[in-house]
C-alpha cells in the first residue's frame, strides 16, 4: 500500500485572505483620511489664533506676522 504525504499546507479559502488585504487597505485609508482631517483642524486653528494676536502680542513670543504662514505649514 502507497502512502501519500503532504508537506504544503493550501489556505482554506484563498479569497478570505485578499478580503483581509482589502479590509487592511481600506481601514489605512480610513486612518490616512482621519489624520488629514485632524492635521488640516491643527493648521486653521493655529492660523486663527496666530491671526487673532495683536502685532505687539506676536513680537512677545518673537513673531512677526509674516512668519504666520511658514509656522502653520511645518503642522
């Protein structure tokens, strides 16, 4: 009598694991739009205060108003 042995091992269902990949794609996407979101509330809202403070205000804590733009853009 022949004996038969196996020495690779075949996923169970091939398509569960590309629909893993695609649900991890999907919910980095979801994470990467998110952090954007946040990043972009970051920026406006410095921008706002930054814009709010008086010439004299800035210079306290060593700003110009023309260093506005160039502060929000490393966020």
């Amino acid at each position: 009598m022949a004996t038969v042995t196996f020495t690779e091992t075949l996923p169970v269902n091939p398509a569960a694991n590309y629909a893993d990949r695609i649900g991890f794609a999907l919910g980095n996407l979801f994470v990467s739009a998110i952090e954007a979101v946040e990043s972009f509330k970051l920026r406006h809202e410095t921008r706002i205060a930054l814009e709010k403070c008086s010439d004299v205000q800035l210079e306290d804590i060593g700003l110009a108003r023309c260093d506005i733009a160039g502060i929000v853009a490393k966020l």
